[in-house]
C-alpha cells in the first residue's frame, strides 16, 4: 500500500471537468488496489488571474514541489487573451515547467483500434493501428534562448535563438533511450542537422550515447521529412525524440492521426520520480460547462503517472484496459462519436471507465 500526495491544477475552462473525472479514477484505484492518494487542488492559469490577480501564484509552485506530483487540465481561454504576454495562462505553463525543472514531454500517440474509423488517414496506410511515443525536450531551445527586437538595416527585426547544451541533449536523449528499452528498442532522432549548428551537436551526442544502448536501433530524420513519414507510414514509429519546438509541432501532428485530440494524455518529467501530467488538449472554451468533453485524455494521463511517477504497472494497466473496453463496447463522446451517434457525456464517461477499473 502507498500514500502519495498530488497537487490538482484542474485550471480553466473543460480543465476542471475533465480533472474531476481523473481524479474519480484515481480514488477507485485507490480502493481496490489500498493506496492512499490525498488530492490538493491549487490554482493557475485564467481561474488564479481572477482569484489572485496573477496566472502563476508563487504558493502554487510551493505547494507543487511539496507533492509527489502533479495533475493538470489546461489552462487559458478568451478571457485572458488581451492580457499582456508575461502575465498570460500559457506563459504560466513555460514557467511551472522550469520552476518544477521538467524537461522532458512525453506524449503517447496510440490509435486504439476501435477508434480507427475516426482515423484521418487511409486503412491501407495505418493499418489496424500504431503506438509512437514522441519525447520531446521541453525547458531549451528557441522558446527559452535569447530574443528580442533590434533595428537592422531595413527597420525594426525580431529575433529568437534555438541553442542547446550537451548537458541538455545527454538528459532527455537518455529518456528517450529508455522508454525505447522499454518499448521496440527502436529510436528515431529528429533534427534539422543539414542546416542547424545545434542540430548537428544534438545528432553527434545521440548518436555518441546508442554505445551506453547498443540494443537500440537508433536513426536520424530531418524534421520535413519526419513531417512527411507520420502521415505516410505512421507504423514505422516507435519512439522519437526531438527539441522544443520540433517536439511541439509533431507530437500535435502525431495527436491528430490518431482521429482526436481529447483521447491522447502526457507526462512531464525530470530528475526522479516526480512528474507532472496533463491532457494535451487545451481549454476548449466551445465546449466548456456543457459536459460535452472528452475525459480518456486527463484518466490516461492518470495511468501514465500510476506508471512513471509511482511505478504501479498493474494498476495503470487496469486504468488502459478499462479505457479500452468501454470504447470497445461503442461508449463516445461528441468528438469521437459517428454522425448520427448519441453521444455519451463527459461524466457518464467517467463513470463507466470508474466501474471496469
Ligand atoms: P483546444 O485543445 O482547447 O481545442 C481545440 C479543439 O478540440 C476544440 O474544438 C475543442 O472543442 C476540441 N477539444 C479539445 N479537447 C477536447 C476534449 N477533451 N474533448 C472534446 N473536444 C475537445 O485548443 P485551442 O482551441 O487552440 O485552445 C483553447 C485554449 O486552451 C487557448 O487559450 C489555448 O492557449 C489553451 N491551451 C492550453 C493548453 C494547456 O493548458 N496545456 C494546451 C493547448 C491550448
């Protein structure tokens, strides 16, 4: 039996909904697997600027390192959106991100087999369905490097520089490299080392450490063509790994062959056990307060912190399989339902993937 202490950003819009059904799992495994997990919600994003006057308390990060880890809905919407850049919800994001030093993403993309018809792409070139873990660096690069504007020649210039340590390529090549021993054994580099200084000093040093995982088949891909093969023959993925913002764009690209947005969960990680996780949906204002969202994304990401952070295999296997059987037994709601469907509700949801667990 553990005790395990969670900080709760349930956050603005869809967040609160979708985190309150996560939070209904974790209890029910709790029951049946006698584990002890005590909840405490805190506040960020639009819901804290209007309690508190900022998106980012400073006692939010306090109480985050306080606890074994952290859940998240998302953050932001359009009421927040004239505030200026430092003080808005996703800037709050970049900030809990470094203050709890998480540096690397990791966004499953899996199509589960009975969604394959919500699948955008081909049968024939899916096949019956693919599982890509998408390891992404999270703190460098050009969203955290020097910028700023200058006057050039012709006028005013803006300016934002992608540079990256060895330190900071070692760590999260050495995540990539064990979930991929833990996976395929298969790793694919993303880069753009034709044209990048920091991406060949990112491909030499992966490169340099596949001697320390000689099991694993590693292999570089520029990030055009990377673009171009998730679309064309996604199965040929196991795990890849890539900066910031190479990692900010394909992981969604990745998150949208599988057919929706609100099924794909993510972990954030560092040094240690302590993680935080998240759906990668945002705060879908459209739908919000309408019990309308889809929960599977917050309660996967539930089952990747019962196995990252707490090293409860048995438990997040349960939490997947029940995902599994209540799609496999036709439950969707609005964003994966068929047209004509009637569309179960996010709560109902909750309930019946609670009940398999
Ligand atoms: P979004 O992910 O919130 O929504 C995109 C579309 O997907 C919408 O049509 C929405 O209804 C749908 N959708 C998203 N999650 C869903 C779910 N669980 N179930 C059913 N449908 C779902 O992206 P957006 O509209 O670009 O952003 C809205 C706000 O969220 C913005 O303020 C943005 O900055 C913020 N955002 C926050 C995070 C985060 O907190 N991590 C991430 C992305 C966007």
């Amino acid at each position: 039996m553990g005790k395990y202490r969670l900080a709760v950003i349930s956050g603005d819009g869809i967040g609160p909904e979708v985190v309150a059904e996560a939070v209904k799992v974790l209890k029910k495994v709790g029951e049946t697997y006698h584990h002890e997990f005590e909840f405490r919600e805190v506040l960020m994003g639009g819901a804290a600027y209007d309690a508190c006057g900022t998106c980012f308390p400073e006692e939010t990060l306090e109480i985050c390192k306080q606890s074994d880890s952290v859940i998240l809905g998302a953050v932001g919407g359009p009421k927040w959106d004239s505030l200026p850049g430092d003080e808005r919800p996703e800037k709050a994001l970049l900030k809990i991100r470094s203050g709890l030093g998480l540096y690397a993403n990791l966004r499953p993309a899996i199509m589960h087999r009975a969604l394959s018809e919500a699948c955008p792409i081909k049968q024939e070139i899916i096949g019956d369905s693919f599982d890509i873990m998408v390891v992404r660096e999270l703190t460098g690069g050009i969203y955290f490097g020097d910028r700023g504007y200058r006057t050039g020649r012709y006028g005013e210039e803006a300016f934002d520089t992608e540079s990256y340590s060895e330190f900071e390529i070692r760590r999260i090549a050495r995540i990539a490299y064990d979930t991929a021993m833990a996976r395929k054994k298969k790793l694919v580099s993303v880069d753009k080392a034709n044209v990048l200084e920091s991406s060949r000093l990112w491909r030499k040093i992966v490169t340099e450490m596949n001697a320390e995982y000689p099991e694993v088949e590693v292999s570089h891909m520029y990030v055009d063509n990377a673009a171009m093969q998730l679309v064309r023959n996604p199965g040929q993925f196991d795990v890849i790994v890539t900066s910031n913002m190479f990692g900010d764009i394909l992981s969604d690209e990745a998150s949208m062959i599988t057919g929706s947005i609100g099924m794909l969960p993510s972990a954030s990680l560092g040094e240690g056990a302590f993680g935080m996780y998240e759906p990668i949906h945002g705060s879908a204002p459209d739908i919000a307060g309408q019990n309308k969202a889809n929960p599977i994304a917050a309660i996967l990401s539930m089952a990747m912190l019962l196995r990252y952070s707490f090293g409860l295999k048995e438990e997040a296997d349960a939490v997947e399989r029940a995902v599994t059987e209540v799609l496999e037994a036709g439950y969707r709601t609005a964003d994966i339902a068929k047209a004509g469907e009637t569309a179960t509700g996010t709560k109902e949801m909750g309930a019946r993937i609670v009940d398999r667990i």
